[in-house]
C-alpha cells in the first residue's frame, strides 16, 4: 500500500511540473520569477505521540517520542507560481534518559530526510500577492541514525547505528511576505517513508505528520 502511495506521489510530483509549465504567464512583470530564497523551519514531527515518566527506588526514566525539527530549504522560483526546492531536516523522533544507582545512559533516534520537490502557488496564477498559500511534493532519502550511550563510574559505551529508506512528504503552508526581502509563514504535511531494512531505536517505521513555523528571505 505504502509502495503504491509512493509511486502515486511521483506520478503526482512530476504531473505539476508538466502542468505548470504548460500554463501561460500571465504577469506583465516577474513578482518571483528567478528569484531564490532560504527557509528555515522548527516545529514538531510525531509519529506516536508517546512520553512517559518512571521512577523507582534509585533509578529514573524519561522517554518521549513527540519530536523536534529542524530544518532548512534552498528554493528557486522558475515562475511566479512554481519554485523548486531541496533542503535537509533533523527530526528527533524518539529520546530517552535513564539513571540507575551510578550508571547514566541515553538514546535518541534522529531522522534526516534530504529532499528535492517542488512548491505550487495557486493565487500567483492571477495576481501578484504577499499572501502566498502553495501546496508541496518532495521526495528523497530518509537517513535514520541511532545513538545510544551508557556512562557509569568505571565503564562508558557508545554505540551508532544508520540504515537509509527512500519516502516522500506531500503538505501544504502559508507564507506571507514582509517587503521584498523577508517572509514568514506556516507548514504541514506528512512524510510518508519505506521501512528500514533493520530496526533503528526499536522501530522499522518513521511515517508521520510535522508542523513547523518558517522565517526566511529572498534575493
């Protein structure tokens, strides 16, 4: 099913190129066109919705699994309406923290998806407006990187784990512009990822929504 989607998402990515491309342009005057920006997201991504406290006679565990983005996207805008962008993103999906008598150990799971896609926006098809609403599809590698370290009085390990699966995130924002230069806005969307071909943090699966805040600029 997820294989499906997948290949529904490509078929959908390279369809926009194709219709946006074959649209007349309607503006006297480029507005975004060969324009280039930066953006730079935080927010959430949850794919459990999972945290949880424990405490015992001397040992303490924390555990959450709502994680943190961060994230940042070149864009270049090929018409008024339509920008290409790729960018990388850190998604601490899981982390946990446990102290027991004299020995301390931690483990986070981060995945970091590389992607390419492109931004539609609609209202640019008519008008020129510094309210921008767009819809997204990207694609792309997904790296899962596992971290777990044990401390203790005498003893201390490390140990990394890294396997890599190919996904994708379609979404929706709003961005508003701010002058000629600045912009901020508002995203979402979901990621949809294969599996990892070996668990990472105890899971083969990271698909799941995110939510971020963006500021960025243009030149």
């Amino acid at each position: 099913m997820k294989n499906n989607f997948l290949f529904l998402l490509t078929v959908l990515f390279f369809t926009s190129i194709n219709f946006a491309q074959n649209i007349e342009d309607e503006f006297t005057e480029n507005y975004l066109k060969d324009r280039s920006g930066l953006d730079f997201k935080i927010g959430i991504y949850n794919n459990s919705s999972v945290s949880q406290v424990s405490a015992g006679p001397g040992s303490f565990t924390s555990s959450a699994a709502l994680g943190f983005i961060g994230s940042v996207d070149y864009h270049y805008w090929f018409k008024d309406y339509l920008s290409f962008r790729i960018g990388a993103s850190a998604l601490v999906t899981e982390a946990n923290s446990t102290f027991e008598g004299t020995e301390a150990s931690s483990e986070t799971v981060t995945v970091i998806p590389v992607l390419a896609g492109v931004n539609f926006y609609p209202l640019q098809l008519s008008n020129q407006s510094k309210v921008l609403p767009y819809l997204s599809l990207s694609a792309g590698p997904y790296i899962g990187v596992y971290s777990r370290n044990v401390a203790g009085v005498l003893t201390m390990e490390s140990e990394t784990a890294v396997e890599t699966a190919f996904g994708g995130s379609a979404g929706a924002g709003l961005d508003f512009l701010i002058g000629s230069i600045f912009k901020i806005g508002v995203a979402a969307s979901y990621n949809f990822i294969t599996d990892f071909n070996k668990p990472i943090g105890g899971k083969t699966n990271y698909s799941g929504p995110q939510y971020s805040f963006k500021f960025g600029f243009l030149f």
